[in-house]
C-alpha cells in the first residue's frame, strides 16, 4: 500500500465515485480503478461495493481513509513545527 494508493482512495470515499475521483486527482479513470484494484488486494477484502451508479466505501475503506488523513495531518503539524 502507498501514499498514492491511499490519496486516490480518499478522493475516491469524498467523491463517491471513480470518475469524479480522477477528475478531482487529475488522473484518468482507469488509474484510479487499477490503484483501487491493487489496494483491495493488498487488504485482502472488498473497498468499495456499487449502489447503483456510486460506490459505497466498505468500513475497511473508511478505516484506511481516515488514518491515511490522520497520517496528512501529523505530518503537516510536523512540517509547521
């Protein structure tokens, strides 16, 4: 797993969808389809499930979400210290 991985899946959760979510990473569709394919993967479970036209992110997805902000945040208070 790797920063990238995890930004794409933040824009993903945020965007609730995989289009919106390139768009919103300046990346194309499928790179963000293929990182959240590998990412699933790696976990070992399902990150997100379709509802219709959008994705739900699983509870694992927001987990990794959330810490991978965690991670950010701790990281910029480091920088401006």
């Amino acid at each position: 797993m790797n920063p990238r991985q995890l930004e794409l899946l933040c824009h993903v959760v945020d965007a609730g969808s995989l289009t919106e979510a390139a768009r919103r990473a300046g990346v194309s569709q499928p790179a963000v389809s293929q990182a959240m394919a590998a990412l699933a993967r790696q976990v070992g479970e399902p990150l997100l499930v379709r509802v219709g036209r959008m994705l739900q992110p699983t509870e694992r997805a927001l987990a990794l979400a959330r810490a991978a902000r965690s991670q950010v945040d701790a990281e910029y208070v480091q920088s401006e210290q």
